[in-house]
C-alpha cells in the first residue's frame, strides 16, 4: 500500500502549484499518496477586527482572485464528490491554469476546466452551490491551523513530520525531483528541531 502523505494548499498560492507539480512527478516512485487538504492563506493572515470568515463570505464572480480562493475551493470541494481520481485531475489543471497559464479565476474557467477533466457539469454546478462544501473548507482549515500549517504547501508525513515547502522554479527533470524531495524528507525526519532554513533575498547588481 502506498505510504500517505497529507498536503495543505491553497489554490491562489504558486508556490503550492510547484509543490502540487513536484508531488505528482514523484509520487509512483516514492510509492506514496498524497491527499490534499484546503488550508486558505487570506483567512489565516486577516487581521481584521471583526469575525470574518471566507467560508461565510459571498462569491463575486466578477472577482480576479476567485472570491479571496473561495470559488476554487468550492469547486474543489464540488469535484471531489466525483471520486478522488477526478478531484485530482481537476485540482492539478485548475492550478495549472492559474500559474503556468495566468488565467484568472472566473467561475466560467472554473467550468472549462471541470468539462476538460470529464467531471458531470450538471452534478459539479449543482454541489459548487451545496453549503456542506463552506462546511468542508472550514473544517479542513482548522485542521491545519492545529497544526500549526501557516504558509502552503505543507508536507506531513506518517510520524507527524511536517513542514513548508517551498520552491521558486520547478526541478529539471523527474530525477531531480525525486532527490530533492528525499532530501527535503530526510532533513526533516532525521533533524526535529531544526525549525527553519531561509535563503536571504538578495538582487544581484
């Protein structure tokens, strides 16, 4: 059986997508599965004074960001009760539109890219609007925040190893992600008190 590992994302976060492409180059090598869980990055930085809650809030469809994420997780949410191998073609192009195409988050792209992936768009529109999925999203966030996930994507491996992950290109090739993911399993399994290793930014002149 393949080993499981949960992942925390957030659609509108690109260093989540080239989490969600590593993940997918190396998860029949590794022998490991990996589900996805919603973690929202708005809702965890508000700092707002009143008790708002992007599960709670109204979709704007003329919104470029999907509603703060909301209409990708909804529709996340929608594809998923078509089965988990379809959620997991949907989730991966929809990402894909955002930061490899530069598409904007329109409920008609939401659409196109259920149609391109063979989800049942009457049954898709029907769930988009099921509150049980604001019910899922806000479970699967506080979740996370138990966690302590603060940025996405989060890894969390059998043993309770979690951490961020975060890359600013994709790997070469295949082979070179498979090391850099071992390696990145490795520091956190071998090392449980190392919090945090950050390159400074810098610009070269």
């Amino acid at each position: 059986m393949p080993e499981v590992v949960t992942v925390y994302f957030d659609y509108l976060c690109p260093f989540a997508w080239r989490g969600a492409e590593v993940a997918e180059l190396i998860a029949e090598d590794l022998d490991l599965e990996f589900r996805w869980q919603h973690f929202s990055l708005y809702q965890s930085n508000y700092q707002g004074s009143d008790n708002w809650q992007l599960w709670n809030d109204k979709l704007d469809m003329a919104s470029e960001n999907g509603s703060k994420g909301l209409l990708p997780f909804l529709a996340s949410c929608a594809a998923r009760k078509q089965g988990e191998d379809k959620h997991q073609q949907f989730r991966l192009e929809l990402m894909r539109t955002r930061h490899r195409d530069h598409q904007q988050f329109s409920y008609a792209l939401v659409l196109k890219v259920a149609k391109a992936v063979g989800l049942h768009l009457p049954s898709f529109e029907c769930d988009l609007e099921d509150p049980e999925g604001r019910t899922a999203l806000a479970q699967e966030h506080y979740r996370a925040k138990a966690l302590h996930v603060f940025g996405t994507p989060t890894f969390h491996f059998p043993g309770d190893h979690l951490a961020y992950f975060r890359i600013k290109e994709l790997p070469r090739d295949k082979q070179e992600a498979l090391e850099l993911f071992r390696d990145y399993r490795r520091v956190l399994e071998r090392y449980p008190y190392l919090e945090t290793i950050k390159r400074p930014r810098f610009q070269m002149n």
